[in-house]
C-alpha cells in the first residue's frame, strides 16, 4: 500500500473525472487534475463488471498499490509536463502545460469495463501490471 497522503478519496477521485482528461492504454484509462498540494496522488476504480467477485477486485487494487509504491519515489515532482512528447492519447500540444513548478496532480486509473481480470490467470495479471507499468512511466 501506499501512504494515506498519496491516496484520493472517494469525493476526490468523482471531482477528477468530471474534469476528465484522459490518457489511454490497452486496458487502463488513466485520468488526471492538478492539485495545490506537494504530493501527487493516486487511485483505481475497478468495475463491478471486470470481476468476479471483491476479492478478485481487492488483488488487483493491491497490486496497483504496490505498482506505485514501488515507483513513487522514482516519479518526477510536477517537472511541468509529466508527459512525453511521443506518448499518444494525450492533448493536443504534447501533454500538460504548466508554468508552475509548484503543482503536482491527481491520478484515478479506470479499467475499462469490457476488461475481464482473473486473478487465476497469469497472462490477466502480467498484461494489468503492464499496462500499469507503461502508464507510470508516462508520468
């Protein structure tokens, strides 16, 4: 898991996806906002429909939570543009323009909802760390 100033609650990640700017990947949306705060902070939201059952759901959200943890401390502090200029799926522009060196920012991963995880099939879980993988290292 990662620290509690590292995660959003729930009001938190509803007012992030009305705003909705989106980056995409095969199975993951990733969704993002600015924050005043010195940290940036994270959270998943699996649905119902792409599992089973809450444990299932759980395992992934852990696994998540591990993802980032394990690369929290190798993530930029809000350099400006957290995005690559060759990365696609993100605005127009080449990404988030931001003057002020100060902001951080607010992400809510969103599996999609055609997406079926199992936590029994191996090929599911390495393709979800993946997917995780390649969206933090877009950040």
């Amino acid at each position: 898991m990662i620290p509690k100033l590292n995660r959003l609650t729930e009001k938190e990640v509803k007012k992030v996806l009305t705003r909705w700017k989106p980056f995409f990947s095969y199975w993951i949306v990733l969704n993002y906002q600015k924050n005043n705060l010195e940290k940036n902070r994270f959270a998943i939201v699996i649905w119902w429909k792409s599992v089973k059952t809450s444990v299932e759901r759980n395992f992934f959200r852990r696994s998540f939570y591990d993802l980032v943890r394990n690369s929290i401390n190798f993530l930029p502090f809000s350099k400006g543009a957290p995005w690559r200029k060759y990365s696609w799926g993100v605005p127009e522009g080449g990404g988030i323009k931001d003057n002020n060196t100060n902001k951080s920012y607010d992400f809510v991963f969103v599996v999609k909802k055609q997406t079926k995880l199992d936590k029994n099939d191996e090929n599911i879980i390495n393709s979800f760390k993946k997917d995780i993988k390649f969206l933090l290292s877009k950040i």
